[in-house]
C-alpha cells in the first residue's frame, strides 16, 4: 500500500489526539478513518484508536494534542486505511 | 445482485457480553457460529470498557437466588417480567464460575468470591476485581480468549443494517463490509442480536458513540414487537467541570469503591430530604432524579449539577483506595483545576447509561419473529422493569447468552436455511446505499446531532406531555425533511466512517421515536420514567408499553404486567 500524507490545520486546545481527528472528520475531511472505540471515556481504555504520533505508539484518546504532530497508522497492524488497522493482522513491520 | 453470500446456522449480530456467550453456547452445541461486529473485536463497543465493577450472582447462604429476584423486582418496581427475572438469574451462580474458569480475574477472600455491596440489593452480592479496578478490561480479555480458542468465526467491521425475512420468519441480515464498501448478505437460521444499548441519542451518556440501538432499529423494521422503550437509565456520574473532563463518567468508579454523600448549591445532604431511609445510598437512578430536581429549584451546583463528595472518609481510606485504583490521569487533571477528592466535591449531572427498553422476549429469548432472538440491551422482555440495580446487567447477559445460543442451536439442527426472495435483499441493499448515491443532502453526523438535541430536550431524566409531543414533531419533520435525503459527503467505498454514521442515523432517529410515543403514553411516573405532569406511580399503569411497526408509523398498546412471583405491596 502506498503511504500517502495529508497536512490538516487545527485549532484545538487542550484536546486530545482523538478529538482533534474528529475535528477535522467533522470540519475539513469526512473520508478520514479512524477507530474512536470508547473514545477515552472514563478509567478502561479499549485499545482502538492506537496509532503512532510523532513515531512514538500512544492511544489517541489520552494523547494531548501538540502543536506539530505526524500520525501515523500504528506500525505493528496492517493498516486498512489512514489510521485504521487490522488487529487481526500484523504488518510483519517492527 | 452484487451482495456476497455468507451461511450459517447461527448468526450472532454484536459482539459484547451477550454477543460472545451466545456464540460460545450456539459452538459448543456444535453448529457453525458467525458472529459479526460493527467494529473491532472486543475493543469496540461497550463491554470492553463500560462493564464497569458489578456483576451480582447469590453465590452464598445467607444470599439465596430468591433474595436476589425479590431485590430486582422491588428495585424494579414491579414492572419487570418476574418469570424473565427468574430464569436469567437462576442462572447467575453459573455465569460467575464460568467467567472465573475462562481465566476473568476476581477478588478472592478467604475461599470465597469477595462480594460488595450496592444500592438495591439486600446483601453484597457482586464479584469484583481490585477495589478500584474496573472489571472491563477483564471481560475485553476473557470473552476474547475464548472466542478464539474454539476457532468462532468473527466477521469484524460489518454493520448489519436490515434483517432478511422470508414468509415472517428471520432468515438472514443485510449489512455492509465496512473495509471493502460492498453490501454483504447474510444467510441463517437463527439470528441472535446482540447490538447493546441505545444511548448514543442523548448529548450526555456514559456510552461511547456507538451505542446507536443498531439492534432495536432493525428488529422494529423487520416488524418485531418493542416493548418498555421509555425506560431509559440515566446515573448520576458524568463530570462537569473542569472543562477538559467534561462528560467524563469516571466519578461511576469512584462511586463503587467509595460511598459518596451529594451536596445541592446550598451545602445540604439533599437526598435526606428526598429518601429519609436510604439518603446517599439511594439507587442511581433515585439520585438522578433528586438532582435533576434540585437544578430546576435552582439549587444545583455552578455547572449544572451536584456536589459528589468524599470529605466525610478518612484521608488515608480514599488515599488507601486510589493507591490501588487506575485511571489516575482524571485525578491528575481534577488537582490540576484546583479539586481534591479529600477534601473537593466534584460537580456531577446524570447522563444516560443503559436501556431497558428492547425487543420483546420469552424465557428462551425468543422475539416475536419466529428465527430472530435478542440478547442483552436489545432484548428487554421486560426484564429491569423500571428500574435495574446495578450489576445485574452482566448477570442478565451472560445468562441470556447462554439460553439464546442454546435455543437459536437447537432450532437450527431441525430448521433449514429459509429462501430469501432476490427483491427483498436488493431493496436493502438498495436502502443502505443511498446515502453514498445522493449528492446534495443532509450529512449523517448533523441528523445525530440533531436527534441528541432532540432527546436531550424532550426526554431526558424528565419528562412532560407538551415536551415530548414537541420532540415527537420534531423528529417527524426531521424524519421527512432531512433523513429521507441524508447524503454522505464523503463518497470513497473504502473504510468510510461517514457510512456508518448514516447507517447509525436511521437507527438513532426510529428508536428515539420509540421513545417519545412510549414515553407520552405512560401517564405516570416509575422509577425511571418521571412524568413532571404525572407525577404519581399508578397501579393501573402496571403495564408494559409496546411498539409495532404499523402500515403508517407506529402503533402502540399496552399488556398488564403478571406476578407469578410477588404482588405489589
């Protein structure tokens, strides 16, 4: 699959990772996929909005948002699209 | 048609507690299970992390399965079909040692499972995990192991939209393959929904997004009866402020682990004054509404709500708790805007959590459509009556699971795969992709929107005629206007999410209709449903709503409640 980058611009403060994906889902780009799962909600954290920022894994919706910030599908996972994966299915990356 | 074919004997629809058991009972009696997900195995959907720190089960003398029926229904007051009750926690011993033998890690003392209290039930009587641990991530990985230890087919990122029927039997599902952007078809002889809650119509609820009452949209559409919609459960735990913790329900934790007291603006213990006996132990539901009725009196904290506080605990009690407790970020974050739990109250306002309303049911979880068994939220049967106490909803699941997968078993062993016609499938199919074909209209995500400001205004905790008459022609105008030509912007078949908000949409808008009709049926107030205009429980209103498809709309009627177990004192 070839990885392509798209550059959104956000104003947001003090949000998450997650919630600045849905701004831009909501405002700028509905084709943007992501999995939200609990959407951070509460003490549990479910596991499906895992991705990479900034190369390092996090779950997007404890992430607090910085001012420049690459996301990335998490490497582990064959993605299926932008920041979707297969949890079923390793990538075969480390 | 286009659609791909899938057969099976059992076809489970939602993937939770409920979901799982099921497909684990319908494999062990040895038929082919496939069991679908609108996302990804145990990490979407609420079980993973909503089923929080009760799971009740009379495990032990003086406890007795009698005790725990007799609490259900009083907390239920009286409206809860009492041979449904009785047949689902019949069985809640066992669905404690099964969860402990498929490795879920319970609190142990002495020997014995360690069981906590909780308001409404006579005795302590839920298992748990660590004090302050939420058992979600327990169930995540439990149910999980055992999906995949005996090798159940999970079909995941499928949103089944319709149910098939052929001669008003169930005979299969509709859905799409979220990854490729195709319809698929299903074909079964026993479906099994297991679709979870609905609360994803409120603009304040303890549910993720998804609670989008998939299950209760389409059995409604397929023509099977609804019943005891207008009991929806809202629990006083959603944070209010500071602002970045908005909506956040860990104060629900907080809640199970240690009692709390509320404090209305004026620094009062008002529930006193509402519950002279149980106070501050009042069910959540109970609580909710006292708040509720203390903000329209203009005694509600500064954000809306009321004070939960821990003050009256020893410092080293709650210090002891939150040692062992996770989620430490939120307390992080309450310091870092000035709050303490040792000393602070946190601002707290009911949000909703759970429905009761579903489909209808017998003891063998079978709707009224011959081939279609609902589960968990989406199958009600009357089974919380107006108001569940807490824990009995993983007892429920797990029971129902078992008797569905049972029963949806033993039906396809002496029933063949049902003729679907080609016009039906491709009308569905047509249906589900319409949203994608239309250029200009209303986007997916602005009709939920709107139907969560709707519900949010016309039927939340309370309740009115004019208000919910209002909310009604609202939806109806929404309904015609906007959801008939709901459009997605984003028109990529691959993975597109705006897909799934539309196919959510239509569920969002049938089922908060089922609401409001029941709702301005039900000319009185109980447990949770409170009318402000009819304030007073009625005997006469011993009686379940129902909602049917009709020829235009919806019609409704009313049975009567029986009571093979206890009268009502």
């Amino acid at each position: 699959m070839k990885v392509q980058y798209a550059t959104y611009e956000v104003s947001c403060e003090g949000a998450t990772v997650l919630q600045v994906l849905e701004q831009i889902y909501e405002n700028q780009d509905p084709t943007l996929a992501f999995r939200s799962g609990c959407g951070g909600s509460g003490p549990a954290r479910c596991g499906a909005c895992v991705m990479e920022v900034n190369d390092i894994p996090v779950l997007a919706c404890g992430k607090q948002a910085e001012k420049e910030m690459v996301i990335k599908s998490h490497r582990k996972f064959e993605c299926l699209k932008d920041l979707v994966v297969d949890f079923e299915a390793e990538s075969g990356k480390d | 048609m286009t659609a791909d074919d899938n057969e099976t004997d059992v076809l489970v629809i939602g993937s939770g507690i409920a979901g799982i058991r099921a497909a684990i009972e319908a494999s062990e009696q040895g038929v082919n299970v496939i069991l679908t997900t609108k996302g990804a195995l145990c990490k979407d959907g609420a079980a993973s992390w909503m089923a929080g720190n009760a799971f009740q089960a009379a495990l032990y003398a003086p406890d007795s399965v009698e005790a725990h029926i007799r609490d259900t229904i009083i907390g239920g007051k009286y409206l809860n079909n009492q041979t449904l009750v009785k047949t689902f926690l019949d069985l809640g011993p066992k669905a404690v040692e099964e969860m402990h033998r498929w490795g879920m890690r319970l609190s142990r003392w002495k020997g014995k499972f360690y069981q906590i209290p909780f308001p409404g039930h006579s005795l302590p009587r839920s298992v748990c995990g660590k004090p302050g641990l939420f058992l979600g991530p327990e169930y995540r990985k439990t149910l999980f192991r055992e999906v995949k230890k005996r090798g159940i087919r999970v079909d995941e990122d499928i949103f089944i939209s319709d149910l098939l029927l052929s001669r008003g039997e169930v005979a299969g599902a509709v859905g799409l393959d979220v990854r490729k952007g195709k319809p698929r078809i299903y074909r079964a002889k026993s479906t099994i929904l297991a679709t979870g809650g609905f609360m994803a119509c409120y603009e304040f609820t303890t549910a993720g997004k998804a609670a989008t009452g998939d299950g209760h949209g389409m059995a409604y559409r397929a023509g099977a009866r609804m019943m005891d919609m207008e009991f929806v459960q809202f629990i006083p735990a959603l944070t209010l402020w500071p602002p970045n913790l908005f909506g956040d329900p860990y104060p629900y934790l907080l809640w199970a682990g240690l009692h709390p007291v509320f404090y209305n603006s004026l620094g009062e213990r008002f529930l006193e004054r509402y519950y002279p006996d149980a106070k501050d132990w009042a069910t959540r539901e109970a609580v909710a509404r006292a708040i509720v009725k203390e903000v329209r009196a203009g005694r509600g904290s500064p954000h809306g709500g009321a004070y939960m506080s821990f003050r009256h605990l020893p410092r080293n009690l709650i210090e002891d708790f939150l040692g062992k407790a996770s989620g430490v970020e939120y307390l992080v974050k309450l310091k870092d805007a000035g709050i303490d739990i040792r000393h602070d109250g946190i601002e707290i306002a009911p949000g909703a959590h759970y429905v009761q309303g579903g489909c209808w049911i017998n003891e063998k979880c079978e709707t009224s459509l011959a081939g279609l068994y609902a589960v968990g939220e989406a199958g009600s049967g009357g089974k919380d009556g107006a108001d569940r106490l807490a824990g009995n909803s993983i007892t429920f699941c797990m029971a129902m699971g078992s008797i569905a997968g049972m029963a949806a078993a033993k039906r396809a062993k002496s029933s063949p795969l049902l003729r679907i016609m080609e016009n039906d499938a491709d009308r569905l199919v047509r249906k589900m992709l319409a949203p994608m074909e239309r250029k200009n209209g209303m986007r997916p995500t602005d009709i939920k929107r709107a139907v969560r400001k709707i519900m949010s205004q016309h039927a939340f905790v309370e309740r009115d005629g004019g208000g919910l008459d209002g909310g009604l022609r609202k939806l109806e105008e929404m309904r015609e206007r906007d959801l008939a030509g709901m459009a997605t912007s984003a028109k990529n078949e691959l993975f597109n999410t705006e897909w799934i908000d539309a196919l959510e949409a239509v569920n969002l808008v049938d089922v908060a209709e089922m609401v409001c009709r029941s709702a301005l049926i039900r000319e009185e107030s109980r447990g949770l449903h409170q009318r402000v205009d009819y304030p007073d429980a009625e005997p006469g209103w011993l009686r379940h709503v129902l909602v049917e498809k009709a020829e235009k709309g919806m019609a409704l009627s009313t049975t009567p409640v029986e009571f093979p177990i206890m009268k009502p004192e």
